[in-house]
C-alpha cells in the first residue's frame, strides 16, 4: 500500500540508500520494452473499507521492513 503519490525508481533507490550502511549499486539506462511510464496506488480504498491511512515516510517504511526480516520467521511461527 502506498501513499497514492507516485515514487520514481531513483527516488526509491536514494531512500533506500540513505536508510543502508551500503548502498545500492544502480547504472542509469533507457527504459526496457514494455516498461510503464509509472504506477501509483489508489489509495483512498483503504481509507474507505479499512480506515487506514498511511503515516510513515518511504524512508519510514523501507526502515521497517528491513527490520521486519530478521524476526519475520519467529514472529510468524509463533
């Protein structure tokens, strides 16, 4: 789920960049055939039928799925 603002590859690997001791090697090249222009969510379904609204920043949020990883599994098989 995301904010309904759209993110561009370059703006995520930068947040992703600024939340990792190593960053990620990225190379700038043209689109592949078949590559959409972009993509967005629409978001205002959750709002809707969830009540639900996002409040973490893309930084935020790549933060905490990475530190969801090491405990994913326990947490998961109770």
């Amino acid at each position: 789920m995301g904010t309904g603002s759209g993110t561009t590859v370059r703006e995520l690997c930068d947040a992703f960049n600024n939340v990792v001791s190593t960053p990620l090697a990225t190379i700038d090249t043209d689109p592949r055939p078949g590559d959409v222009a972009g993509g967005y969510t629409k978001s205002d379904r959750a709002v809707e039928l969830l009540g639900w609204t996002p409040r973490l920043s893309l930084e935020d949020g790549i933060r905490s799925a990475l530190d969801w990883i090491p405990v994913r599994d326990k947490m998961l098989t109770g």
